[in-house]
C-alpha cells in the first residue's frame, strides 16, 4: 500500500478547510484527486468524536456532520480499522518509545509503518527514531509536487 495517512490534526485542517492553520497542506489536499491514495484512521475518528462530545451549538452540528458524512463520505474504503499488523507495529513502539506518546498517536504512527503510507501531520520524536515517512504541514515541508509560489 502507498499513499498518505492524515493525523488527526490534520484531519481537523482538513475539516476547517480554507481556514486552516497550515494553507500549503490545504492547497496540496485540494490539488489530489479522488483516486489519490490519502487515508484516515477510525482511530483519528474516535479521537475526534471524543472532543466533538464537549462541543455544544452550530460547532458541534457542523462536527457531527462532519464525522458522519463528510469524511466517511470523502474516504469510505480508506477508513482504515486498526488490524494485527498496526497492532504489531505500535506494541514496538509502545515498547521502545522515548518519550512516550499518547497512545492514540502512537498507534496511528504503527498504522503508518504497518501499511507503508506517509503520515502527515506533526513530526515527532517516534517518527525519527522508528523510521516513518513523515509531511509535516507545520514546519515548512515541501509538498510533494506542489508549487504554491
């Protein structure tokens, strides 16, 4: 398997669209095509309905719209469960880690190792020292085959 799996923080970007914090990752994801290869994780979404569950008003009708259309909608068969290899991966990780991470993250970056896809989101010290491919949309990355000038 090739492509991208987004971090939760950058689902969340991804979300807010042209308000996002970070525009070179938003103008990169609106440049890939349907058939592109960008994946989520159903972990990324348990991570976010659990802070949509402290959401009250508009916000969290547009969230819960979000969680339950759009982004099943926009990835379907690239919602990736948690399988055996992932689970293999971030016990690894879990193991050798220095610092330690949530394990959420820790796990997403299993799934990342696990299936050969490039994580983008925040680099963090996990990434290095386990060897994941890694675009991170806050510190300057360029984006593959992306020419924002």
């Amino acid at each position: 398997m090739t492509g991208y799996l987004l971090s939760t923080k950058a689902i969340y970007e991804f979300v807010q669209g042209e308000e996002c914090e970070a525009q070179d990752f938003w103008s990169w994801a609106q440049g890939l095509s349907r058939n592109d290869e960008l994946y989520v994780s159903e972990i990324s979404l348990g991570e976010l309905w659990s802070a949509v569950d402290q959401l009250s008003g508009p916000l969290r009708r547009h969230w819960d719209h979000c969680l339950e259309k759009v982004i099943p909608g926009r990835f379907g068969a690239r919602l990736l469960p948690f399988r055996r290899d992932d689970a293999l991966q971030w016990g690894l990780i879990r193991q050798q880690s220095d610092p330690l991470l949530p394990a959420e993250e820790e796990m997403i970056i299993g799934q990342a190792i696990s299936r050969n896809l490039t994580f983008v989101g925040p680099t963090t010290p996990a990434h290095v020292q386990f060897n994941c491919t890694t675009l991170d949309p806050y510190n300057g990355t360029p984006w593959p085959g992306a020419d924002f000038g």
